[in-house]
C-alpha cells in the first residue's frame, strides 16, 4: 500500500523515535522466476481469485462507491480505473551444474553445498605453508599422527643437532697464534718472519740494541707486552641489584641473575594491543562510482587478510537509512574541509606520538593550552607512558591517501589511546570515560575553530547563542558516536541511530542543507524532474541513473553558481576573520547534492545494494537510488565499485596463532622486534640477550683486574655506565651508537692499563738485549745465541684465541681452555620443531618453529580435490573466483498498479485487495445503480 509522502524528518523521527530500530535489510527472498510467474499470470489470477464466486440471484457487489452485478464487472472495473506503470530494469540469472537461479544469494548456498568447507586440526603453523596470495597453502600443513615435536640445537655451522653435546663439538671457530712481546701472528711462517726482519735486526743494530723492559721474576717483558697482557685481564663489571658480574663468564651470570625481578622484565617486554587486527584504510573512487553511495567503515582494523574488495548483491538498505548515514558523510566532508583550511598538512606522524600532535594543534591556534594540560594531567593520572603514545600513532604516517587527513588521523589515534587504557587498566576508577570525555571536548574545540558555520548546520544559524558544536558534548553521544560518524557511517547509524541528541542535529543538518540547496535558481523544476525521474512511466533502471547524474550535476552547478552567497550564509571564514575563497565551498558542495536528492525522494525509491564483507563485524555497503522495485529477491545489475586498499599493519597473531576463537583471548608480548605466544618465551630470551649484551641493558659500572693476587676496581664515568645504547628497547631519543659505546669504552680501558702500569710496573724498569722470548741478557751476543736457538727449536710462546657469537675475543694459554670455556659459557640456541621435518633440511634456520598450539586450517573440497587455506573466507573467496558459472544478463519488466492513494506491486496483490475492498449487497440497496 502506497504512504502519503512524508519529509525526510518526518520519516527519521517516526522510524527512529519509536524505539525500534529500521529494518536494515528484508529478509524475504522470493525466486526471479516466481516473481516472472507473479507478475505475467494476470490472466489467470483474476479467475482464480474473483470468478471462484458466481453470482447468487438478487446480491449485487460494492466497490469504490459504486455497484455491480458480478465480482467479474468489478476485477473488469478496477483494472480500468487503475494507472499502470511499466517498469523496466536490467537484472541477472546465474546457470550453474544446469540450473538457474534468480540471485546471487541463491547461488551461493548452492555453491555452499556443493564445495563444503570443514575445520582439520594441525600441529603445522599454517602462517609457514602459503603458497599463493589468495591465502591457499600447501598440503604439507597437514600434520600425520606419527609426527611429534623434537628439540634441536643450533651448532656453529648452522646445522641442526637433536644433542647439545654435538652442537658444541662444532664450536670450533678458535685459532692457534703466536704472541711475541704482545703481538700477534696467526701462523709459523710470520711468527719466524717477525723475529728475523724485527727482532734479529734490532739486536744486531750495534747502535740501538739494548730494549726498555720491565722485570717480573725471571723475565723482562716490554711495555708492549705488559699493556696487552693487562688489557687482556680486564673484566667489566655489570651491576644488578648490588652484585656484579663479568661479561661472558655464565656462571657469575647467572648467580646475579636468578631471580631477574619484573620491573626489569616489564621494562623490556611489551604486551602487544590488539594483536591479532590488521589495520587498512579503504579509499574510494568517487569519480568512477557517480551513481551511488559508499557505506561503511574507511578505516578497519580486522583479523582477515585484505587485498581487493569484492562487492555482492544483498538484500537492500531502506531509503531513509540511507538519508541517516548521507547527511552523516555530508558533515564529514564539511568538517574535514574546514580543517584542513585551517592547517597545514603534520608531516611527523611517524616521528612524534600523539601528545606532540596536540601541542602542534595548539601551537596552530586550533586547540585552547587548558586542553593541552589537562591531557598532561589525565596522563600522569593514569600513568600513561611514552611508549602508549608512541604506539598509539603507529603507521598513521604511512597513509598518503588524501582523504585520510590529520583529522581523521587524530580521532584513530585517540580510539588506539582509549583502548589501550582498557587493556592496561589503572587503578583510577573510569579512566577510560574521563578520556573518552577529554577527547570529546578536544573534537568539538577543533570543530568550532568555524564555531558560526557549525551553528549554522545544527542550531538553526541563531548566532545569539552561538553553540556550535557544543551538542556533541551530550552525556548521550559517546566518543565512539563521533568517531563512527567520520569514519564508519553504517556503525554510526546501528549505534546512534536512536538516541534523541544525535537525530535532532542531523534534522538540523537537514534543514540547512536544503536552506542551501534552496537558493538555487528553479529548485522548484528540480525538485519536479527528480520526482518524474523515479515515478514516471516506462522507466528503466538504466534510464533513472542517465537522469539521476543529470539532475546531481545541474544541482551541482546551481550550486557553484551561488558559492559566494553559500560562503556567506554558512559564514565560512579563515583564522583571521575573512571570507573564504569561493572555489573552497565547491569541495563540499557534491556531498550537500547527495544529502538533499536522498531526502527529496525517499518516499518513491528503493536502494540497490552491493555488500563487501569485510569480516564477520565489518562490511562496506555500495548503494544506489533506483525506482520502487516491483518484486522481491531480484538482482538489479550494477557495476563493481572502484576501491583501493592500504595496509597499514599486518597482524601477527595472523601467523602464530590456530583459529579466530584463540586469538580473541590470546596475548602477544614483543620484545627486541620479536613476537612472542608466551611471556616467559620472551623473559628466556631476555635474560640470554643480558648475558650477551649485558650493556644494552644494564649500568656498566667499574672495570675490574686482577694484579699480584689482588682485584684492581676502576670506575666508569656515567657517560658509560648510564649510556643509552641505540637499538637497544630503550628510549633512542637520546643515544649512542654501539661502535660509539665500544671506543669510548676501550679509551677508558686505556686509562686503566695506563693507571696500573706506571703503578705496578714503572718502578720495575730496566734495559737489556732481549731475545723475544722472555729472555734477556747483558751482552748482546747471548741475546742473538739464544734468539736463534729458540727460533731453530720453534718453542714459540703459543696461545689460542677464540670468537664469542658476539665477537668477543678471548685469549688462552691453552686449548683445553678454550673448550671449557664454550663449554661453560657459549649458550646454544635450542627450539622446538616436528620431527619428520628433519628429513627435508637439517639447517637450523630453515626448520619451522613448533610452538605447542592445534592449528585450524579450512578444507575445501573443490571438484573432488582437496585445497587447504588459512580461512573459510579464504576458502570461500576461491570458490567465488574459480568457479564457472555463467551470468545471464537482461532486460525485465513488471507492471505495477495505483487505484487511488494505494499502488501495488503485482495484479495479483491488486486483485486480492479489490476483494477485500468488495462487499455484498442486496437490490434494494443497489437500487438501480448498477454499473455494467
């Protein structure tokens, strides 16, 4: 039954007003071939519905004030009276294994039957096995029931080992030198080629033989010699809670370490925040989608893996829902607009966090410093750290897409900080709303930079009070209501579409867009053609989008026309109080063309609808006005819309984790840019990264010696002891870099065996012949004798020096010193991996780690083979663009029927309703009225 026509107002207040949310989508289907059945019978229903009944002798029959002599006059009667319109539009049938289907939907339960999708436990990650970029992975994720999880450790070749033992066989990575008066000689040849070319002919330089030495016992050693020694002596002295230790020795290690406290730990592994989201921005061609309207959300954060949008046909959206969410984009384009008038583009986002950003706003005269000091306050109120803020613009900087300004940057990064607070609750009792209500008031000041323009869209421009955007303050309207409103339309509507405070100012937005849109020159004839386009007969679909793009445009142009008119009414100004350019306003102006066609026709259109499902919470909707559609459960042809997606950041728990179910409850730690399930994986990894770099996180305090049985302590400045080492999980505001660190520490070490040398070994000094090997003599004679003696006997002072893993050189007098010190102190990285995967490669890196957990991956059966995927809606996406079904595109037609006030959409409904509308009568009361 056709509704007298209502305003767009009228329509909101009684849909949303009644405390029943609209109906966003019908649920009812009914095949294209019945509708075709329903619609082209006419011929048949009328006997079936009006002639079952004969004439019974002296009853008359009235209908519409008027008399027959048979149900049949009055079917014959209607039809004639009745406006018919014919209504053409382009539609799809899809044939697939031999049978047609009249929608998409219908389709796809088919394809759902046909291809079944079931969950299969694996002990493989699925994260390790992709193998194409549609999510697809390889059989090999499939786990067999004899493969079980084997620990493996990494040797010195890269090569697995089930045994630590074999493992350390292959450190192996020492070398046998020749120490002569401290230096070096890594083999037999230059260790005889020194003490000929150097040594022989120093001695035999009858003018310059004798050397400066210092005596210790039996020998005299050279300052050389001496230095390097001490040098080679020195420990340093890391300190954690009032004990020491020296680097590369494990067992001090790890007395001082037992008990590493959770200050220490916490300081350095970070739980991650919503670990299993990837976040995309989704930007839309506006040029190439002229006919319809994007709904939905601009930025997402999802557990699924987006590359493309693929948009299906869905049951449709009412018209007035559409109105709700167009005049919401209409505010969004405006609001984003002014902002950026006012400011230029931040180019820091990557660098600062959010506070900066803030100051920046301030500082551009956007935002009052009160604000800025009670976010300070709040702050150090809820003990937000540098590391929150820094976290909450991560990636912000990445987007390049212009419509993805600083203002809708802002409002992420603010959602990021208000779930953060969640996730790391403070004591503070509702710290979450004092945020949520801070960030409000920081929203509404930057919108009422333009404070006038903002009354004049939602307070009936009465400058008197002047209160801008002050109604978005409303205890009703959360933070969450206006962060939907700039970047999630459809979330915006389900969440706001009820509450009273948000309704009235969109009215409000209402009424001015259509004050605007009336200063156009003949309105009126505008307002006429677009009814006519929708209502007339004989209208096709394709017709009404021809029409619909020609009235949008001389909208569009009306409205240009008057921009400086447009520029005054809506008082839009720049910061120093003077009018705007005109060709600004045109920014706007086609979203204000979109909001009052939407309003203007609600009451004579229907909405096609496409869907891309985005995940199970999100979907993004396309929308375009059409004619009233006849029947249901058919598919009105549109084109794909053009998107384009941006990743920001990947989840990843995407790769780590078994199923959707998990990673909902599943943390994440991080810790020196790695992902951890477990928080003591990350503490064990921890405290090896201390041990083998015990700088990059704790105070480097004194160095230590040991000389003539005693320990020598000396002590390190604080530009050594609390230096910031860049890379390290520390703040890299203020750093230096570890070559840096190394050369100022080695300086230092300098000073110490300077230090320790004048006093222990200067007062020892002495000249004699020495002949390079420890010994030294009177004359030089005895020198060259013995030099030559020892040089022919080869008893070379030999030692063995050997390369930690992080590069450390270690000096020993002996091989079996060496060995027990890897023995002792080389940690061997282990890891969990399964068992069979040994057969394929020994190398260590190569084998995928086993990290305890079931994984679920999706088998679909396709045609009989078996394909594994990471999703079902991966698995369901390649069905959709594997399978060969055939579209039938054509040209439908319906009918529908209008007697008086009513209008129907097939003549069957007419015909039951003129029956129902029909009653008996006697004679007398026809009294010879009867119409024939």
């Amino acid at each position: 039954m056709k509704s007298k026509n209502l305003s767009a107002r009228e329509v909101i207040e009684r849909i949303f007003k009644s405390g029943q949310k609209p109906l966003w989508k019908s649920k009812r289907f009914i095949s294209f071939i019945s509708a075709i059945v329903l619609i082209g019978g006419s011929g048949i229903t009328t006997g079936a519905i009006l002639a079952a009944r004969t004439q019974e002798e002296g009853i008359y029959y009235k209908f519409d004030d008027k008399y027959f002599s048979s149900q049949e006059s009055v079917a014959n009667y209607a039809r004639t009276a009745a406006t018919t319109r014919s209504l053409g539009y382009n539609t799809n049938n899809y044939l697939f294994d031999g049978q047609t289907f009249g929608t998409k939907e219908t389709l796809n339960k088919y394809l759902m039957q046909k291809f079944p999708v079931n969950t299969v436990k694996t002990i493989r990650n699925p994260g390790n096995y992709t193998i194409n970029s549609s999510g697809e992975l390889s059989r090999d994720v499939i786990s067999a029931s004899y493969e079980q999880p084997v620990t493996v450790y990494r040797g010195n070749d890269g090569s697995a080992y089930l045994n630590k033992t074999d493992a350390l066989s292959t450190f192996q990575n020492y070398q046998k030198v020749y120490n002569i008066e401290g230096e070096l000689r890594y083999n037999e040849y230059e260790a005889r080629e020194l003490y000929e070319n150097s040594i022989k002919k120093k001695l035999e330089n009858t003018d310059n033989s004798k050397t400066e030495c210092y005596i210790q016992g039996a020998i005299c050693q050279t300052e050389q010699e001496i230095k390097s020694w001490l040098r080679n002596g020195i420990k340093n002295g890391f300190e954690y809670q009032g004990q020491y230790f020296s680097d590369y020795n494990y067992s001090e290690y790890k007395t001082v370490m037992a008990n590493i406290d959770d200050y220490t730990v916490n300081k350095y592994v970070k739980e991650v925040v919503n670990p299993d989201k990837n976040s995309y921005w989704i930007s839309h061609d506006l040029a190439a989608n002229n006919t319809g309207y994007f709904v939905g959300p601009k930025y997402v954060e999802t557990s699924q893996k987006l590359t493309s949008a693929k948009f299906e046909e869905v049951s449709s959206y009412t018209p007035s829902a559409l109105l709700f969410m167009t005049l919401t984009s209409t505010f969004n384009n405006i609001a984003t607009n002014l902002y950026e008038k006012d400011v230029e583009n931040y180019n820091n986002w990557n660098k600062e966090n959010l506070l900066d950003f803030l100051i920046w706003l301030a500082d551009q005269k956007m935002l009052n410093n009160k604000l800025i000091k009670k976010f300070i306050e709040l702050r150090k109120t809820l003990n937000i750290s540098d590391q929150l803020l820094q976290d909450s613009t991560i990636g912000l900087g990445d987007i390049t897409d212009p419509t993805f300004t600083d203002f809708h940057k802002l409002l992420v990064a603010m959602k990021r900080m208000i779930t953060y607070q969640k996730v790391y609750a403070s004591s503070v009792e509702n710290g979450a709303k004092q945020l949520e209500q801070l960030f409000k008031e920081i929203i509404v000041e930057i919108l009422n930079n333009n404070r006038e323009t903002m009354t004049f869209l939602f307070e009936n421009d009465d400058l008197d009070k002047n209160r801008g955007a002050d109604f978005l303050l409303n205890k009703e309207i959360e933070f969450n209501d206006i962060y939907n409103m700039f970047l999630n339309e459809s979330d915006f509507f389900e969440s706001s579409s009820d509450k009273l405070a948000v309704l009235n100012g969109l009215q409000k937005l209402e009424s001015a867009i259509d004050n605007i849109v009336g200063m156009i020159n003949g309105v009126g004839a505008l307002k006429d053609s677009m009814k006519k386009n929708y209502t007339d007969n004989n209208t096709s679909d394709s017709k009404v989008q021809e029409e619909r793009q020609k009235t949008n445009q001389k909208v569009q142009q009306g409205l240009n026309e008057k921009a400086n008119e447009i520029n005054d009414k809506m008082h839009i100004k720049d910061k120093k109080n003077k009018k705007i350019e005109p060709r600004f306003v045109g920014a706007f102006l086609k979203g204000f063309a979109a909001a009052w066609e939407i309003s203007k026709s609600l009451s004579f259109i229907s909405i096609k609808t496409l869907e891309f499902k985005i995940d199970n919470e999100h979907s993004l909707y396309y929308m375009v006005p059409t004619f009233r559609i006849p029947v249901l459960g058919i598919d009105l042809k549109t084109p794909q819309p053009q998107t384009k997606i941006t990743e920001l950041s990947a989840s990843a728990l995407k790769y780590m984790l078994p199923s959707d179910l998990e990673a909902k409850d599943q943390k994440l730690y991080e810790f020196n840019d790695h992902y951890y399930l477990s928080k003591e994986n990350a503490k064990s990894d921890l405290i090896e990264a201390i041990y083998l770099h015990p700088e990059r996180y704790l105070p480097n305090k004194k160095l230590m010696m040991s000389i003539m049985a005693q320990d020598i302590p000396y002590t390190l400045p604080s530009q050594i002891s609390d230096a910031n080492i860049c890379g390290s999980t520390s703040n890299d505001d203020d750093c230096i870099t570890q070559a840096d660190y190394d050369t100022k520490l080695s300086e230092e070490k300098n000073k110490f065996v300077k230090e320790m040398f004048d006093e222990y070994f200067v007062p020892n000094k002495k000249e004699f012949y020495l002949d390079g090997f420890g010994h030294y003599f009177e004359t030089q004679q005895e020198a060259l004798a013995s030099l030559k003696e020892n040089v022919a006997q080869a008893n070379f002072n030999v030692s063995y020096q050997y390369t930690t893993k992080t590069g450390k050189s270690i000096l020993a007098d002996s091989l079996n010193e060496i060995q027990d010190f890897v023995t002792n102190n080389e940690i061997i990285d282990s890891k969990a991996v399964i068992n069979s995967d040994l057969i394929t490669t020994s190398n260590y890196d190569s084998l995928s780690n086993y990290i305890g957990l079931n994984f679920d991956v999706y088998e679909l059966t396709y045609f009989g083979d078996k394909k594994y995927f990471m999703s079902a809606m991966q698995a369901w996406n390649y069905v959709l663009n594997h399978v060969n079904y055939q579209t039938l595109n054509f040209d439908a037609n319906a009918k529908t029927f209008a007697f008086g006030k009513h209008e129907f959409f097939s003549e069957n409904d007419f015909m039951r309703w003129v029956e129902l509308n029909t009653v008996q009568v006697s004679a007398k009361e026809a009294n010879g009225k009867v119409v024939n």
